[in-house]
C-alpha cells in the first residue's frame, strides 16, 4: 500500500531532451542524499526518446540500434537505472518520485509492487482495465510492469507503464512512464531497435491508454496520478 510522505513537493518540468531530463532526475537524486532535497514527485512530457539499459549498450548490434532511433526521430540514451530498450515520446508522462532515506535500499524490491498498484489504481479511476505484472514478449520486460487488456481482443494484454529504479546511499529515485497518447512510433523504433539488438519481443504488446480508452489526455493521466497520491488534483 503506498503510504505518501508527508511533505511532498511537486514540480512540473519542461523536457530538455532526453540526457538533460536524465540528469535532472540524477541531480535531484545527488540533492536528497545530501540532505537538501525532501520527496520530491516530477511530472514532465519527454522529447522522443530511446533509453537503453547498461546490457543493451555491451550489444554488438547497439550502434545499429542508435541509428534506427535516429532515423525515427528519436534520441537514444543509455541510462543508469533499468533493462532494457524503451521508448517513449510527447504522448507519454514521465513522474519521478525522488526522497530521501536513510537505508534506501530497504524495501528497493517492494517499491515496484507498490508504484505498479498505485499507477493501476490511476488508470483504473479513467476506465482503463488495468493490472500489474509482467507480459510475455512485452519490451523492456519487467515483473511489475502495468498493462491494461485490449477491449477488442479480450485476451490481448499491452503494456502501459514502465518503472525503473536507482537507489544510493541515502536516497532513492524511482523513475515510471506511462504511455498514454500515439502508441505507433513506439512499436516502429523499437520493432527496429529490439531487431538490431537481436532480441525477441513482441509489437503487439506495446500500447497506450489512448489504445484502450479513446480521448484520454496526457492532463488526463497525470491528474489521476495526482489523485493516486492522495494529492489535491488541479481543476
């Protein structure tokens, strides 16, 4: 059950492109360590962005991979925290929840079930069929993903949001995107980007909110994870 702190900043940011937003994320990280920062949640659109996992950059088939996100028009990033490829763009919402803690590493494993209820429950509150668990062939696979069940193929399951972790001494940064609007260019680059990289996945797996409950908005989303957290949500 996800407990909120009780204080609780929130801050809404305009992307910078993909390694600006990252490093961001990691200053806000280095600031709640260093015991100038409390918890902390951040909301922002990304620019198209492919961010790899630390295994995907030892591939002999990465530098292929990087250019098909080029040529789709997105930008590709190794990052600290998480597997594998994912993709996401101005139709999705980035929330990162930063705070601080003295033994962060404690309940690391649990904060994934944790984060995966709350977003279900988020998307839950806007109709949308969801559920937290990992998809067979889904990209950037994960045990706690949250996906949502296709109303036109009932048992069809696409993964909605992604989650990913980074824990230091001190402080933690727990970073989750949620795909909400234009799911096709995520299926294109990464149908390419998964393909150089010889991994298997399956397109299919990969949707939007949008997908399954038409007319949902990017403000949509991100005022039902505002409620999620218990946070007074903005008219």
């Amino acid at each position: 059950m996800f407990t909120k702190p009780p204080r609780l900043s929130v801050r809404h940011d305009e992307s910078r492109g993909a390694a600006a937003d990252l490093q961001t994320g990691l200053d806000l990280l280095a600031e709640a360590k260093a015991g100038r920062l409390g918890p902390t949640l951040r909301f922002y659109r990304p620019r198209p962005t492919v961010a790899f996992g630390q295994r995907d950059a030892h591939l002999a088939g990465f530098e292929a991979a990087a250019d098909a996100c080029r040529r789709h028009g997105f930008e590709p990033l190794v990052r600290k925290a998480g597997g594998r490829a994912a993709a996401y763009h101005e139709g999705c919402l980035v929330v990162d929840h930063i705070e601080p803690q003295q033994d962060a590493i404690m309940g690391a494993k649990a904060r994934f079930a944790v984060f995966g209820a709350l977003f279900a429950d988020a998307l839950s509150s806007l109709g949308v069929p969801a559920d937290v668990g990992e998809i067979p062939g889904e990209y950037c696979p994960g045990e706690f993903s949250v996906h949502g069940w296709a109303p036109q193929d009932p048992g069809r399951r696409v993964k909605l949001v992604g989650t990913a972790q980074r824990v230091v001494s001190g402080a933690w940064f727990f970073s989750s995107v949620l795909v909400v609007q234009d799911s096709a260019p995520v299926r294109a680059v990464l149908t390419e980007v998964y393909a150089a990289l010889g991994l298997d996945w399956d397109p299919a797996t990969a949707g939007s909110v949008e997908d399954l409950v038409s007319g949902v908005t990017v403000d949509d989303v991100e005022r039902a994870v505002t409620g999620a957290y218990g946070l007074s949500v903005p008219g």
